[in-house]
C-alpha cells in the first residue's frame, strides 16, 4: 500500500467511526480540541495525522486507539 492509499483507508476509517457515534464534524472538533476543517482534512486523506493526534481522535470516539487500524481489506 502506498502512504495515500494508508490515508484514505484511515480517513474512511475515522469518518465512519464519527457517524456511527452520529458526531457532526463540529461537535468531533469540539470533542477533539482540533478544528472541524482539520477533521475533515484527515477525513479526506489530506493531512498525514500523527500518533498523539490518533488518540486523541480515539479517546474521542471513546475507542482503543487499535480499533483505528483494524481495516476491512475487502474495502481497498
């Protein structure tokens, strides 16, 4: 996999997990402490997250930050 293809599949993966808890980009940002343009950057496979940014984005979600990189490799 190359790092865009690792960026969307993760960007999918958070946006997904954000309308399952149905958290508007706003209220994820507020949650977060980051900005909704940032959230939706991540979203769209535009910003390479770091790991500290990862568990945030986890605790917010109130998840393991392991369920962020349990990818369905049907999805490619």
């Amino acid at each position: 996999m190359n790092q865009q293809t690792i960026l969307q599949i993760f960007g999918d993966k958070i946006k997904n997990e954000r309308i399952k808890r149905n958290l508007s980009q706003e209220k994820f940002a507020e949650l977060t402490g980051f900005h909704r343009t940032y959230i939706g950057m991540v979203e769209r496979a535009e910003r390479n997250i770091t790991l500290s940014n990862i568990e945030k984005f986890a605790n917010a979600l109130d998840i393991d930050l392991k369920t962020l990189f349990t990818f369905d490799e049907t999805k490619k």
